[in-house]
C-alpha cells in the first residue's frame, strides 16, 4: 500500500502527465496523442515539494494531487536486504532393500509381430541404399579413369 509523503493538493488537468521530477517537486508534461507531432513545450513544475528519494521505491502523484511513495516490486528478495543462507542437515541415504516382484507374463504374439515387421523395414532400407551407393562408386572410378 502507499504512504503519502508530501501534501501539495495537486488539481489535475486533462491531457497532462503528472510526475515526480529529479529535483522532487511535481511537474507536467503535454501528452502525445493520436501519433501526431511531439509537443516542443518544456515540463512546467506545478508544486514545490522537495522531496528526497530513497532506494528502492517507486514515487507518484496519487488521486489527491499529493506525493505519494510505495515499495517497488522486485523479482526474488526485496532490494537492500540480504537474508542470511540457511544451513541444513543433509538426510543420510537410506538403502532400500530390493524388493522381488512376481514375474509378468508377456504376450508373445504382439511383441514378435512388431519385430518381424521392424526388421522387414531395415532390411528394405539396406537394399535401396546399396545400389546407390555402387553407382557412385563407379562415377568415381570412371572419373578417375577417363
């Protein structure tokens, strides 16, 4: 949740940006709209508030018009603290004794027509590379020798 810092009682106007400037007093800023020309104007500084930033939070202007700060969100650990390592025991490994279990019966149809078929394949894979392979060889050698 924020926590007002600075009271400035800010009313807005629409079409305005409303910040926090690096000085840390509230300023706005003409709002591009509809992809036209960038405004040339300068920020116009609104309130003097003159507040000092600290690490690690996030400062806006809220629906009052005042500064308002919150606690920024960071991945992993909050920024500034370091938490210190935790040791721990490690567990011993427990051998576990092996338990023998009642052999399966397989079903030997399936398994057997899925390896015939396996080899069919490799076997038809073999005999179409081969011939490819000796033309090859014998461009070579005719190259060689012409």
């Amino acid at each position: 949740m924020a926590t007002k810092v600075e009271r400035t009682g800010v009313s807005r106007e629409k079409g305005w940006l409303y910040y926090l400037d690096k000085r840390g007093n509230v300023s706005r800023a003409k709002m591009a709209r509809g992809g036209g020309k960038p405004s040339r104007a300068k920020p116009q500084q609104v309130a003097k508030a003159g507040v000092k930033r600290e690490e690690g939070f996030l400062y806006f202007i809220d629906k009052d018009g005042d500064v308002a700060r919150t606690r920024m969100a960071r991945r992993g650990r909050p920024a500034g603290r370091k938490t210190a390592r935790r040791k721990t025991a490690r567990k011993k490994a427990v051998r576990r004794k092996a338990v023998r279990r009642p052999a399966r019966k397989k079903a030997a149809g399936k398994r057997t027509a899925r390896r015939k078929t396996a080899r069919k394949k490799a076997v038809r894979r073999k005999a179409v590379r081969r011939p490819a392979r000796k033309k090859a060889a014998r461009r070579k050698t005719a190259r060689r020798r012409g």
